[in-house]
C-alpha cells in the first residue's frame, strides 16, 4: 500500500486501500487498521492533530496487525498483515 507523509510527531505516513489505513510511525512500526470509511479517512488525513485524530476515530478493535517493515512481527486477532 502506498503511504503519504504526514506532519507529525509520531507519524511518519498514512496509507488508504479498500478500508484498510496502514500507519507508519517513526522508527518503523506499522499498524493496519481495518473497517475504515473513506470518510473517517479523510477527517483523519484533515485533523490538526492525525495521532489524535486516529485515537479518537478508530481504536483498538479496528487493528489488524502490526509489523516492522518489510518484516511481520505480530498480529492481532488472528489475522496476518500479509
């Protein structure tokens, strides 16, 4: 999934692809997040604040997995990050 750079803290880029919103975050971690609407996407990517904005938008229950890029290192529910 391709990502775009953001301004932030803690965020290095955000990613958009048929629901699913991949963050990296600075150092290498990267979090799928599954179930997300184009909308919430969006208000996510306009937020003054995007940590912020996806704490209060998409919370745990939407994670799919969580990785060091290029390697997996572990998910969650069961689901593989591919």
């Amino acid at each position: 999934m391709d990502r775009m750079p953001v301004k932030s803290g803690h965020i290095e880029s955000v990613g958009y692809e048929n629901g699913v919103m991949e963050v990296a975050f600075k150092g290498g971690l990267v979090w799928q997040y599954k179930g997300i609407t184009p909308e919430a996407h969006a208000e996510i990517m306009d937020s003054d604040s995007i940590g912020g904005a996806i704490n209060a938008r998409v919370r745990d229950e939407s994670v799919v997995g969580m990785r060091l890029e290029p390697e997996i290192f572990e998910t969650v529910g069961g689901m593989g990050a591919g």
